[in-house]
C-alpha cells in the first residue's frame, strides 16, 4: 500500500491531501522523514504523523451531518474556530474526515469517514456524484443571467458549468437550485458574485443520494449499510 493511501485509510486525511502532508514532511516512516507519497508500506514499518503512530482504522465509519454556519470543514484550524469535528468529537472515537468541503458559511450535508477510497471516489468531478444546492440571493435572479447560468460562463479559472438550474417552486424568484458535480472552489458563490449578485444563504440540501430528512441542522446520524453501498456503487 502507498504511504498516501495508508494515511488515507488510518483517518488522518484524504488521500489527496496525504499526497501534500507527506511532501511538507509531516510523516516519518520508522523514525525518519518520508517525503515520497509512493513509498510502498511494508509489513513491519512504523508510521507517524504529528509525532504520533498511525495505524489503519479497521472499522469504517460513515456520518452524514447537516452542517451548521460559522464551522469549518476541516480537521483542525490554528485560530480555535469550531470545526466539524467539534461537533462529534464526544460521540465518535475513530478518527475521521470531512469529504470535499463546504465553506465556512455554507449549510447541508456533509460526509464524514475514515474510508480513503470512499472519499477519493466521492470528491473527483469524473464520478459524477450529483449534489444540490438550495440557493437565496439578495434579489430576484433575472431571466437573461439565468440562461447564462445554464449555458456556462467563464470564470478567472476557467468555464463554470452547472448540471441544471431551476427557481426554487412557489418561491421567490431570489430562489434557486442547482444541481452540479463540479469539485471547483466556491463554485456557486463565484458564479453569482461573477453575475453582481450576493449569495445570502447556500445550502447542500442533497448529496448522492443522500438527503438531510430527519436531520436537523448541526446533527449528524450513521449512515445505514444499505446507503453505504449506494455511495461505493454511485456513478
């Protein structure tokens, strides 16, 4: 096994941010700093990370969180601001991770696990996992801007596509739903500040499958075994 996906698999992170911990040389393979994220693990090897020994978690847990405001989707943050291992650290003792992110300020769902494989199939656009997001803007969303919503515009990095964009029924036209798989950074919100708009709340309200039923905002639930199966067979 690579030492990236070993990290992966003991909790720490996903495998994509293994790949950065292990160059920054935060791991050390028997005593001594391994910067390559391809060193195959052997049998009797020693791994650390933070001055502490890793090992392969063997249950696999999976958490599905209605993500609260004003927390991070991260494991840790240097500034003391809650992140959303805060909120299960008193009921969940194996070392898990946050799949993809939200932003600070961004609400839905969240999945939470320590199963590397998982999470790298989730987070990469090619999958296709679907997520929608239930938008409300500052003030009604104009019929030319969203046609160019659906048609795609272009950003500083490139062409922002969504799957699909609809006004939220019996709503204000200031409510939207998207549906993407895109993994850009701040996808949504750059869109609409591109378009001179102001996103006042964002919220994930569906992801592969998954919905926030029975979930209330800043709680989170096991995932039951027949959903784990759905996520690991999504496309």
């Amino acid at each position: 096994m690579r030492l990236n996906k070993y990290i992966a698999h003991a909790g720490i992170c996903s495998r994509r941010k293994a790949v950065d911990l292990v160059k920054e040389g935060l791991v050390k393979v028997n005593g001594q700093v391994e910067k390559n994220p391809a060193y195959e693990i052997q049998a009797k090897d020693q791994i650390e990370y933070e001055g502490k020994r890793i090992t392969i978690e063997k249950k696999k847990v999976y958490i599905l969180m209605n993500k609260p405001k004003n927390t991070l989707t991260t494991v840790t943050d240097d500034r003391g601001r809650r992140t959303v291992l805060d909120i299960i650290s008193k009921k969940v003792k194996q070392r898990v991770y946050p799949v993809g992110r939200l932003d600070r300020n961004t609400t839905g769902l969240l999945l939470l696990t320590n199963d590397g494989d998982l999470a790298k199939k989730l987070m990469h656009p090619s999958h296709g996992v679907k997520k929608i997001y239930h938008i409300v803007l500052d003030r009604s969303l104009t019929p030319a801007d969203y046609d160019h919503i659906q048609r795609g515009l272009e950003l500083e990095d490139g062409l922002a596509e969504v799957d699909s964009i609809k006004y939220v029924p019996n709503a204000p036209k200031a409510e939207v739903l998207i549906e993407l798989h895109s993994g850009k950074n701040r996808i949504i919100r750059r869109i609409f500040e591109h378009l001179d708009y102001t996103v006042n709340r964002l919220d994930r309200i569906y992801l592969g499958g998954l919905t926030k039923k029975d979930i209330p905002r800043g709680w989170f639930r096991d995932l039951k075994d027949k959903e784990v199966i759905m996520l690991k067979h999504f496309s």
